[in-house]
C-alpha cells in the first residue's frame, strides 16, 4: 500500500493543495490518517474516494472561472 503527501495527492486528482485541505478543514471529505510529525498520510483507498468526490463536484465540462475573461495588460 502507498502513501502519498497532501500535494501528491491533490496533483493526483487535479485540485490545488489549498482547495483539498479547505475541503479536509470543513469536514467534505473525510480526516485521514496522520504521520508521527502529524503530517497527513493518504493511503490509495483514500486517493481513489478523493478522487470520486472531485469527480462528482466538478462536471465533466467545468472550465476555469476566468477563462475567457483575462483582458491583455497595454
């Protein structure tokens, strides 16, 4: 079984490691296991249930919030 760090996991499923611990801190995914230096440990039962919960929150056809809308700088 591996084990991945908070920012090898939130590349794994294609969220910024602010917006995965924001969702760990408000209780929208559920707290995983700690490390003796109480860093958080991610099993990959715990990737794949991340990863379903991304999957579901974010339809398929989401595109950046300010795509489209960046202006060039003169």
């Amino acid at each position: 079984m591996s084990k991945y760090r908070l920012s090898q996991v939130a590349r794994m499923v294609g969220v910024a490691p602010i917006t995965l611990k924001r969702c760990l801190l408000d209780g929208r995914i559920d707290e995983v296991a700690r490390d003796r230096n109480n860093w958080r440990v991610f099993t990959d039962e715990d990737v794949e249930r991340i990863r379903d919960y991304v999957n579901v929150t974010r339809p398929p056809e989401a595109t950046p919030l300010f795509d489209g809308l960046r202006r060039r700088r003169r």
